[in-house]
C-alpha cells in the first residue's frame, strides 16, 4: 500500500498500518466496508470546506 493515509498524516511506521489493507469495516447501513482512504479525503474535504 503506497498512499496510506495513516503513514503520511501521522508517520505512523507501515508495519501497524499495513495489515488494515486500507478498509474500514463498520455498522452503518449503506457504509459497511470502505477504505480508509476515502474517508481520510471526506474529512480533509470538510476541514477545507469549514477553514475557507
């Protein structure tokens, strides 16, 4: 994984991130497994939207 969210917000070393295979599994309906990915760029999206 090359773009992983995680490593390059909170330098987070890959090896405890890697193993997430950028998915989120969750209970809410119509959002059950995602990448964690997308959700990083929805809340950067926001935060943009709110700062400007």
């Amino acid at each position: 994984m090359q773009n992983n969210p995680l490593t390059i917000m909170f330098q987070i070393d890959r090896k405890w991130t890697d193993p997430f295979k950028d998915t989120l599994e969750t209970y809410v309906p119509g959002m059950e497994k995602m990448k964690i990915s997308e959700l990083a760029g929805w809340t950067a999206d926001i935060v943009m939207e709110i700062v400007n």
